[in-house]
C-alpha cells in the first residue's frame, strides 16, 4: 500500500491519541492534519521515535500513544524494542512503515531486506502483540482492534517505494514540545 | 587533585529536592551505589536502558509529558550519544540533566591530567557543545546536582554533574 493511504486510515482512528512520526512519515501526517498540539516530529536523530513514544507513554498513561516509525530507523535503535517491553507500557503502539529502504537518502536498501521479520523480532522482545498489513483494507478492518489491545504493540505497514524528493515539516520540535506540554497541562 | 567518594544517600537527598520522577540510566560503574540506592526506591522511577541514545529520547518524551526526569550514564556513554544530545536537547530545547562517572578515573589527579581519552576528554567536549558542567568531587560539592537541574532548566538544555570519584 501507499504512505499515504497507511496515513490516512490512521488518522482516521486516532480519537486524540499522542503521536510521533519520524522522517518521511513527519510531512505526510501533517497533509493528514494530524500535527496538532499532541503531535510531535522527531527530528534530526534518526531511531528516536520509539524512545521518545515511550517517554511519551510512561508520562501519561491514560492516554493511547502513536508511533509512526521507520524500518531503516528502527534499526538503529533496535535495542529500544527491548527497553519498550522492559517499560511495559500498555498504552504503546508502534507502526513501522517498512519499505525495505532509506528513503530519504535515496532508496538504499536496509540491511538484510527480507531476511528478518518485523512481528517476530517485536514478539521475541516481549510486545504483547504484532501484526503485519499491506493491503489498507485489511489494515483499516484490524485498527479498531489494535489500538483497543493492551499494548506495546507493533504494527508492520508493508509500504510502496517512493521516489521524489525527501520531504521535511516546517514545524520546529522545540515549539512542538511546548505546545504538547501547554495541551497536556490543560 | 584528588576526588573524593560521594555518599548515594547525599545524591539521593539532591535528586528528591529536584522532584525528579523518573532516572533514566545505561548503568554506570561510579555510580554504582546510587543506582543500587534508587533501585530501592518507587519514586524516582529508576528506568534501565539498553543505551545512552535511547535515554536521551524517552527524557525528551517523559519532558514533553509534563514529567521531570534525570539521567545517570557513564562519560564513555555521553560520548555514545552525542547526537541525540544535539538533536534532543540542544536542538529540542529540552532540559537534559546527566550525572555523568568518570569511570576509568585515577581520583588522585586532576580529570585533565589522565591519561585516558574518555577521562581527559570529557570537560572539552563538554565546552565543544557549550554544555554547562559542574564536578562532583567530595561530599561538599553535592548541592551542585540541584545547581545543574536548575541551570538545564533555566537553559532548556543540557547540564552535566561529573561524578569524580565512585560513590559510597
């Protein structure tokens, strides 16, 4: 499936849950109107989404957290699978957009594509569950469950390449985090 | 000069008057009492990481959270994750506090007159990036964690406690 399409039947099930995007995800949740003031863009440091979901996650547990993270990313975190589970946050809910590539430097393949599998390196670190989607239909039928399981859970997109242009947000993390702490503290 | 043991109990007291809720820690052997200390304790949150990078992240999201936390890492660790430091906290505008051990230290001379890189290193790569620091080197000096928790908070950035010597 599309980006887009994976963005889209996301934000249609969010209902105000906290969210953090990574890389080409940033721009793409901001078209979707999603970069409000319980978004946050995680910036310049590839592989931190998940740890600062997590942050996200353990500070306010009464609300659901949204990651949208990336394949070549996470793998230079990867350990952060490990620190999620040993966190145990039932409100965590981790999408990784796999397209088997550094997108925004290119389209370099990741490391070993194809060898490894996304929902069975989440399940063997401890997430209470996984699951893989590349068609948005299916993806769209299996959200309102997901997201009402006690998590973390991991959610494998299987995505399209894209060519182009990488696309970056305007938005600046600092006034993100600001604006979050403002909302949060309404 | 020579640095000398800091009780855990002392940093313990410092990081209460901090109200600091969560200490997010890659473990560090100079620092081996306080964490033993913390481990022991529900409040702070004592959290284990698997790396520094890591904890740099979730003190970002904990912040953005309306939480206050602290990490407790290693100068071989700081040096790990310089990136997440420009990006996170510098960048971010994120206040970072880090009690950072000397480890490999020979707590009879000066930190700049170590041989080792990460000992003699770690104060000009501190100064590189503009990150305040203040040193831990006797029981005297312990106010200065609540010093840097305030000057991180006063920044929004970075502010370093280098932990001389082991802590009793």
């Amino acid at each position: 499936m599309q980006r887009i399409e994976a963005i889209k039947a996301l934000a249609d099930v969010r209902k105000g849950a906290l969210s953090v995007a990574i890389m080409q995800s940033c721009a793409a949740w901001h078209d979707a109107e999603q970069a409000d003031e319980f978004h946050v863009d995680a910036q310049a440091c590839m592989g931190s989404a998940c740890a600062i979901g997590l942050g996200l996650a353990l500070a306010q547990p009464s609300r659901k957290v949204i990651v949208l993270d990336g394949d070549g990313g996470l793998l230079m975190q990867l350990g952060s699978l490990i620190t999620v589970v040993a966190a145990a946050p039932a409100n965590f809910y981790h999408f990784v957009f796999d397209n088997g590539a550094h997108q925004s430097s290119g389209n370099q393949p990741v490391p070993a594509v194809g060898e490894f599998d996304w929902c069975q390196l989440a399940l063997s670190a401890g997430y209470r569950y996984a699951d893989g989607f590349s068609e948005v239909d299916e993806l769209r039928s299996a959200l309102p469950h997901l997201l009402a399981s006690r998590g973390p859970v991991l959610v494998r997109l299987g995505i399209d390449r894209e060519d182009g242009p990488a696309r970056w947000p305007k938005a600046k993390m600092a006034d993100q985090i600001q604006a979050m702490k403002a909302a949060l503290a309404r | 000069m020579a640095a000398q043991s800091v009780p855990a109990d002392l940093l313990l007291e410092q990081i209460r008057k901090c109200s600091i809720t969560h200490v997010l820690t890659v473990p560090d052997t100079v620092q081996k009492s306080l964490l033993a200390a913390l481990a022991h304790q529900e409040t702070p949150r004592l959290l284990t990481v698997c790396t520094e990078d890591e904890a740099v992240g979730i003190n970002l999201g904990l912040y953005a959270g309306n939480q206050n936390p602290m990490l407790i890492i290693q100068n071989n660790g700081f040096y790990a994750c310089l990136n997440a430091v420009k990006s996170l906290s510098l960048d971010a505008r994120v206040p970072l506090l880090m009690l950072i051990g000397e480890f490999a230290r020979d707590v009879s001379k000066a930190s700049s007159e170590n041989a080792l890189r990460a000992v003699h290193l770690l104060v000009p790569t501190l100064e590189t990036w503009g990150i305040p620091y203040f040193r831990l080197e006797g029981p005297d000096d312990a106010g200065c964690l609540c010093e840097a928790y305030e000057r991180a908070h006063g920044d929004r950035g970075p502010a370093a406690v280098i932990v001389g010597a082991p802590t009793c």
